[in-house]
C-alpha cells in the first residue's frame, strides 16, 4: 500500500481522498480550509499541517483544487509541492484548470526532476463518492502508467490523452459540451411544464430518446424527478455556478487560441456570469434554470 499526500480536499478531493483510504493506502491531508480536513479526517485522512508534512515520505502527491492560480500557489513557491517533495514522488494533478498554468506545471516539475501528469476528472460529485470518475491523463508514457495504477480505487474509466496538458484539453472541451446540454435541458424543461407535459413523463421520453445527456440524467434542474439533482435541494452546489463559469471561460479562452468560434459556448458563459451577477455564483450551476422560468431572486 502507498502513501498518498492530498492536497485539496472540497467537493471532490474529500470523497476521492476517502476512496483512497478505503483502497488501503495511507492519505496525508492537506487544505486551507478547516472543515474541509475536518470532514476527510473522518473518512480516515491523516491531517497534514502543511504541503511539506503532506509530502514527506509520500509515494504520490495529488492536487484537487478550483483553479490554475491555485495550482501555481501549492506547487510553486518555498512552502510549495516542487519545494517539498522527493523527486522520486509522482505528482498528480486532477484539477481543472487552464492550459497555460497546466503546461507550467509540467515544465517546472520536469525541470526540478519529477514525473507529473495533469489528470482532470469528470464524473462530479456521485462519481467522486462512487469512485467511478473518468480520469483523462497527459504526460510522458511513464508517468501516465503509474499514474494510472494509483488512480484505480477512483475510477471506472482510465484514458491515457497524450503528451503534457491533453488531459487539459479533453476536460475543457467536454464540459463545454455538458454546459451547453445542461441549458438546453434548462430550456426543453421548462418549455415542456408550460406546454403541459407531467414533469417525470417527459424526462421518462427526454432520458431514452435524442434529448438524453448527463445533464438530464444527473443534473435535471426541475424538483423531485432526478434524486442526485440539486434542484431537491435549493440549488445547494454540487457544482457551483462559479466553478461552472471558470470551466466554460478555459473553453472560451482555449478557442480564442486556436481562432475557434464558440458561438453557442459564449452565450452559455453569459448565462452563468448572469447569475453570478446576481449573487449566486456558490449556487448550484443548474440554478441556470432560473432564468428560464423567470424565479430568480435578485441578491445583487
Ligand atoms: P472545492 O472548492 O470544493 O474544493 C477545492 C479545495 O481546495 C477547497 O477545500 C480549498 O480550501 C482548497 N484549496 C484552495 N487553495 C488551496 C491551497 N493553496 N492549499 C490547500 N488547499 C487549497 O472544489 P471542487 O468541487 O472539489 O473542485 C476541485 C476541482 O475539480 C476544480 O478544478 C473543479 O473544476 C474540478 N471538478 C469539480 C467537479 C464537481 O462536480 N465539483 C467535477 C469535476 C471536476
């Protein structure tokens, strides 16, 4: 079994750091956030004290935090990962963050000596809990390989992208994909209450016919018809409206790059910077039904 230090322990670092445990290995927490180690703590994390007791002696490191400014903070700087950790440790990031902080991070960890991969996730929070995260892992054939034997316990589906940040790449481009269908079913759901359809009835019709999407399955932004749906529960996040804004904003920027226009992609960023106006950008990311149905409360 192998030490594991983790560094981010939120809405997904806790359950995957918990998933570790379960796998046997021995899970060094570590995060800004007190409760956050609290509740890792728990499921049978060991409290670091900071990023070097987490890494001392660790076998892996893995990195699950919001974005690439964070990235840069834990493994940059003389409290930092790169500071800290043997070089024989494989470094592990499965945030999702932007292309540029993400090949900094390669180039900085290659230079120091490491083996690193960007490793992002998608599956969210049930998959997290559920250990049946899909893994998209860049980086030198090597490290991927042993990346992905530690990253078993977590996940139903392992894929190696290719070279450094292709597992960037994968992620921001999915979710671009799973925003847009996420305001689409917004729009067909409403549209199908007002029309007079039974709210189960259609997504029964939407989740086997050509509407379908994990959006639907998951995220279905109507009360009482998908359990997992935050929509039960006040829009309390699984995925917040900020993270969500981030997610399509690496999107846009990534096609700014390569001279890609997102028109639909652009529109949907514009929903979500909406809500974030308005005061509820810790809210659930399906709240973007609100301003379908015209229920928002403004708090700006
Ligand atoms: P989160 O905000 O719940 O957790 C991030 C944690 O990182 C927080 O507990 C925070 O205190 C900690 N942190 C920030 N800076 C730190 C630092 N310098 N040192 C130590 N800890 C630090 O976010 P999350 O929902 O767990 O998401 C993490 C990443 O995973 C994001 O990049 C997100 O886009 C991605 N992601 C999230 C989901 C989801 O459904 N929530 C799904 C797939 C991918």
């Amino acid at each position: 079994m192998a030490v594991v230090a983790w560094i981010g322990l939120g809405n997904m670092g806790g359950p995957m750091s918990a998933n570790m445990v379960a796998a046997g290995h021995e899970v060094r927490g570590f995060d800004l956030n007190p409760d956050a180690v609290a509740t890792a703590v728990t499921a049978g994390v060991t409290a670091a004290l900071s990023i070097a007791d987490a890494v001392a002696g660790a076998d892996v490191v893995f990195t699950m935090l919001p974005r690439g400014e964070h990235a840069r903070a834990v493994y940059f700087g003389n409290e930092g990962v790169l500071a800290h950790a043997d070089t024989t440790t494989l470094l592990v990031d499965s945030s999702t963050i932007d292309i540029d902080t993400a090949q900094a991070l390669h180039d900085a960890a290659a230079a120091a000596g490491f083996r690193f991969v960007d490793a992002p996730v998608s599956g969210g929070m049930s998959g997290a809990t559920a250990g049946t995260l899909t893994f998209m892992i860049g980086g030198e054939a090597d490290a991927v390989t042993t990346a992905t034997a530690y990253i078993q316990p977590m996940a139903a589906n392992i894929i190696p992208t290719g070279g450094a940040t292709t597992g960037q790449a994968a992620k921001i481009c999915n979710n671009l994909m799973l925003f847009i269908n996420l305001a689409a079913t917004a729009e067909g759901a409403v549209l199908a209450e007002r029309l007079g359809l039974d709210k189960r009835v259609f997504w029964n019709i939407a989740s086997v016919s050509s509407g379908d999407s994990w959006a639907l399955r998951t995220w279905y932004p109507v009360k009482d018809v998908v359990e997992t749906a935050a929509a039960n529960r006040d829009f309390a996040p699984t995925f917040t409206t900020a993270l969500a804004s981030k997610d399509i904003g690496l999107a846009i920027a990534a096609a700014r790059a390569t001279n890609t226009p997102l028109e639909i992609g652009e529109h949907v960023a514009g929903l979500f910077q909406r809500l974030i106006d308005e005061g509820e950008g810790g809210k659930d990311c399906s709240m973007i039904v609100k301003l379908v149905d015209g229920t928002l409360q403004s708090h700006a």
